[in-house]
C-alpha cells in the first residue's frame, strides 16, 4: 500500500541576494526542505503532506503552487484568514560572510493548530506511517497550541504512525532555555525517530559528545538516534546497535543551507523503502553533500537530475 507521511513546518519567503541590491526569491523552511528531499528521493509511490497554515493572499497561493511543483500534497496546508507567510532574507557581505534576516513573528503558520482546529480533524491525519516535525514547528506555536499538538501526536501515535522529531533549535525563537529543554525532552518521549544536531545539544543540554547525545535519548526510549556532527558526519543507534556514515569529501562547500534537512530527507527515503539504517545513513550524506555544493536549501530540478547520474 501507497505509505503517507505528513510533515508539519512552516515554508517562508526566501530572498537571497544575487548582487547587490537584486534578490531571487524562493520558498523554504526547514521541515519544507526535507519534504522536497524525501519525495524526491522516493522511487516507490509516496504521499508526503505538508502540514502547515499559510494566509489567503497572492504569495500563500504562489508558495502552494510551489510545493505542488515538488508533488507534495497540499491538502492540509490550512488557510489563515488575513494572514500572510513569514519571510527571511540571506545577505552576503564584501567577504562573503552570510546573514539571515527574519520576518516572521506574524506569520500565518503560527495559527496551524486553530486552523485544523476549525478546518480539518484528526481523522484526516489518522493512518498516516510517519509524522515529522522539528523544533522550529515547536517554537512557533503558543504554549496552548503547542499542547494542542502534542496531543495530537499521542493520538497519531497511538494509532500506529512513527513519530520523527529533529530539534533545529533556533535560540531567537523561545522565550528561555527551560521552556525550550521542556518541549524538546516532550517531543523526544514521542520520537520514534529522533535526528538532532551535535551543536544543538551542546548549547542546550550541555551534551559534549555523540555519546552523551545517544545516552539522554535513549533514556527517553527513543530507538532509532540519528546524530549529525557537520562535516564530521553521523553517528546513529537503532534498538542499541551503533552504525556511523562520514560526510562525503566535496569538491567546494557552497552553501551548507539545508545539509542536515536533505539528510533527514533521504534517510527517510530510504527507511521507508525498508532499506536498513546503516545503509539509510550512507544514502542521506550522499544527498546532503551534493546539497552543500549548490545555492540555496532546495538545489533547482534540472541541477537536481545531476545528482542521479553520479
Ligand atoms: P544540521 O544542519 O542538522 O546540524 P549538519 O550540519 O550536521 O546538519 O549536516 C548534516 C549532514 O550533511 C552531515 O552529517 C553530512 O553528511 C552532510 N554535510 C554537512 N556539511 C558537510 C560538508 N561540509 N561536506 C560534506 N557533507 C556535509
């Protein structure tokens, strides 16, 4: 049977500047670029849903068509009525320094859980295989709302989906630390899958090593631990068996955009072919490096093709 994965963030309005004072504008946000990634990588028939709310103006129809490009399902991207998607903007300096600019306090994916509230129901999202969701889907929502949605994920749990968490903990984005540990150690006792950064963990668990980072997670019962450590690569354990993928040598570091996103893409992907994790790791650093040697989070279709014919 056809398997279906939704996958819960918020897409932006991506301006990255061409030269000086010319941008090009595209859509991405992290759970959106593993999305892209996971279906892309798919070669059995998948449904990935984005689940998310954008607003009920021209850009939220463009940034829908644009996920309709990548053949994701747009059904439970829910409308907010006035509302409008947030945007970020990468500049680069005389050095080549990057910096990104957010405006996204407002934006309508902050609503998602009124909008399903009001417009959709658990049952739309019952049978799903896997639910994804990241820190950043955590540290948009409102304390109400964010209980809202670790509800939901019992539900779906309980039901049969494999809940995947990866942190992406964005400091700027949570109130304190505290508020921050407390969401993060909620959504790893759902996780069946957990993929965090090293760097995360350094900064808000004090975690110095892989080691330590597997440790807390699997005292929080999670059985399949992906943690990615950069160029360094990744180390994972499934059901307490360890396996390792280096990062793949690149001719030239671009843009290091998304690395970890594409390879939370592809080593689901992969997972969900049934191909085993120590083999799934190998695949997704494959992707991710061929990511990191192109502009922007999502590498356009016709450069993407390249990546097959390696
Ligand atoms: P995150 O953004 O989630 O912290 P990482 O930066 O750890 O993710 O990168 C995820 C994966 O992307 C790495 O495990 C590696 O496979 C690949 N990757 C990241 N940076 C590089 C690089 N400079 N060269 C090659 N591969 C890279």
């Amino acid at each position: 049977m056809k398997k279906r994965m939704v996958m819960m963030g918020e897409c932006m309005v991506e301006m990255y500047q061409l030269v000086e004072n010319v941008y090009h504008q595209s859509f991405a946000g992290d759970v959106f670029n593993t999305a892209v990634y996971l279906k892309r990588s798919c070669e059995q028939p998948v449904d990935v849903q984005f689940f998310t709310a954008v607003g009920t103006d021209l850009i939220s129809d463009k940034l829908v068509r644009a996920v309709e490009r990548e053949k994701l399902d747009t059904q439970l991207m829910l409308r907010a009525k006035g509302a409008r998607p947030g945007l970020y903007m990468i500049n680069t300096d005389a050095y080549g320094e990057r910096s990104f600019v957010y405006w996204r306090e407002t934006s309508a994916a902050r609503q998602v859980m009124q909008c399903f509230a009001s417009q959709s129901s658990v049952e739309q999202l019952l049978g799903a295989d896997m639910f994804y969701f990241s820190g950043i889907s955590l540290a948009i929502l409102s304390d109400a709302d964010r209980r809202a949605l670790f509800d939901l994920i019992h539900q779906l749990k309980a039901h049969g989906s494999q809940v995947v968490f990866d942190p992406n903990y964005r400091p700027a984005l949570w109130s304190s630390q505290d508020a921050c540990r407390a969401a993060f150690t909620e959504a790893y006792q759902l996780a069946d899958i957990a993929m965090p950064g090293l760097d995360d963990h350094k900064v808000l668990f004090e975690h110095s090593t892989v080691a330590e980072v597997q440790a807390f997670l699997q005292q929080l019962d999670v059985a399949e631990i992906i943690v990615k450590d950069g160029k360094n690569g990744v180390v994972g354990t499934y059901l307490d068996e360890g396996f390792a993928a280096p990062a793949h040598q690149v001719k030239k570091v671009v843009d290091t955009t998304a690395a970890g996103d594409s390879f939370n893409g592809g080593y689901l992907a992969a997972r969900l072919a049934g191909v085993a994790p120590e083999d799934a790791v190998k695949y997704a650093a494959r992707l991710a490096a061929f990511v990191v040697e192109h502009t922007g989070a999502i590498v356009n279709k016709e450069h993407f093709q390249r990546f097959w014919s390696r």
